[in-house]
C-alpha cells in the first residue's frame, strides 16, 4: 500500500501550477493571486461522477460568480478529452490538463486507488478553496459528489 500523499495544509502556501486549460485558455497560480479561487481535482473527464460534479460547479457558477470566486477543474486527461467534455456539458469555467502529472502530484492527489482488488495510480477527487495570497483555506479530500458543491458554496460564501 503506498503512504498517504502529503496534501497542502490549511494556512500553507498551495503549489504552482501553469496548465493548458478547456477553450484555449491557459491557467496559472500567477493569474489568480489576489483572488480566491477553486481548485478541483477530477479522475476522468466524461464519466459519470465527474460529469456530475463538474455540471453541479458549473450550475454554481452563478452564485460564486457573485462572490467572484472562479473554479478550475483539473485532471490528467488530454486536452482534447477536456475540450470534448467542457463542450459536450457546456461548462463556462477552465478545465486543465496536467498532462505531465506534476500538478497532481505537488497537490498530493496522486494516489493508490483499488478497485475490484485492483490496485492503481490515480487521481483522488479533492478541492481546494485557495484564498487570495495564495494559502490552502480549506481542503476536501475523498470527495463523495452528492452534496460536496454546496460545501464548497458554504466555504467560499465565508472568504
């Protein structure tokens, strides 16, 4: 069994990160200081839970809009896979490509997962809520999808 990753702590500096983002768009650690934001991190774009939170944060936006807190979804997909999916579900907010891996792993969501016995490498579905110089201000790991946007809302609405 791999050891639990170490994920940013609450108050702790988040890693950087500069991803090829959903739309031709590009996303950076550097572009969002100053604001509060949400990172989300997803195993598999176009499945059936990730397609659930991801419309459940695109369904959000409205409300976090008016708290100007904008969402980035990320995940080791091409970016092709990510423009299908952001296409196909009509998602307004970026959705990055961490291609390399780097990302996933310096957030500490690279994980062993089992499935039918099956152990494999794979992304835990987490979100943080980064605050605006760039410091963990809450983290939610293991994420079950029914109810965890609204959590997420309840945080933000709080920044």
């Amino acid at each position: 069994m791999a050891e639990t990753p170490i994920f940013p702590a609450v108050g702790a500096p988040v890693p950087d990160f500069d991803m090829p983002a959903s739309k031709g768009r590009h996303v950076s650690l550097a572009a969002m200081r100053g604001k509060p934001f949400i990172l989300y991190f997803y195993p598999k774009a176009s499945t059936p839970g990730c397609t659930t939170e991801a419309c459940g944060f695109q369904e959000a936006l409205a409300a976090l809009g008016g708290t100007g807190i904008p969402i980035i979804g990320v995940s080791r997909d091409s970016m092709k896979a990510i423009d299908t999916f952001a296409t196909r579900q009509n998602l307004d907010f970026p959705l990055a490509s961490d291609a390399t891996g780097a990302v996933t792993e310096a957030y500490g969501v690279w994980v062993e997962k089992t499935l039918y016995g099956r152990k494999y490498m794979g992304i835990e579905r987490a979100t943080f809520l980064i605050d605006a110089d760039g410091r963990v201000a809450h983290v939610w790991r293991n994420v079950k999808v029914p109810g965890h946007v609204a959590e997420v809302m309840r945080a933000a609405s709080q920044i």
